[in-house]
C-alpha cells in the first residue's frame, strides 16, 4: 500500500522465461520441416533482445532438453524453464538442421520485457 500511496512501482514476483514461443514437435511439424522426428519442442518465434536472442537460438531450432535432461513436448519444457531461477545459467540442448549442438543461456524475468511470450 505504501509504494501506491508514493506512487512507487509495485515490485512483481520475478518470472523465469526464455523469450520464444515453442510448439511439441509432431510427425506433421518434422515432415514440414523435411526432417526427421525428434523429441521436443520448435522454436516458432524468437523475441528480439530476450534472453533466447542473446544466445542466438533461432526460429526452427529444436530444443530437445536442458543441461543434459530430455523434455518431450513444449509444456515439459515451459514447467522446467519456470523451475529455474532468474540469472540462471543453463545450457539449452538443440536440434537445428540436423545437427546437435549447445547454447548456454541466462534465464531472463519476464516482466521486464514487454512481450507476450509463452516461454
């Protein structure tokens, strides 16, 4: 009640994301793509300057899990992204044209990007 009454910023709980919006990947999505099916969830979109931007995960990437844990569809993934904590370091485990590689990301807190984001 003090900060409204000084017109002060009301502090907000911080919120784990990432910055992208994921999909599960299906048969359907990897026969689009021309690729085979991999277990985990599609980059659709990447915002620009989120946490996901700065460490240049891309549209079509497919992240398959975290620092070594396997997550099969994109609300295993969402669930294990908001388990983490703001300022985290974690490596993201990624598909991107048929080749696996790492991308160490910070976890970045939602409400301080104006984006509606899923993750």
């Amino acid at each position: 009640m003090a900060n409204l009454k000084e017109n002060k910023e009301i502090p907000q709980e911080p919120v784990p994301f990432i910055g992208a919006t994921l999909a599960t990947m299906t048969d359907e999505i990897a026969q689009q793509l021309g690729t085979e099916k991999v277990e985990g969830s599609l980059v659709r979109e990447v915002y620009y300057r989120t946490p996901a931007y700065e460490a240049d995960l891309r549209t079509y990437d497919i992240i398959t899990g975290i620092d070594g844990k396997k997550y099969a569809t994109n609300e295993a993934l969402i669930e294990a992204i908001q388990q983490k904590k703001v300022g985290d370091e974690v490596t993201f485990n990624i598909v991107r044209n048929g080749k696996t590689l790492d991308l160490k990301m910070k976890i970045g807190d939602k409400n301080k990007y104006n984006a509606n984001v899923n993750q």
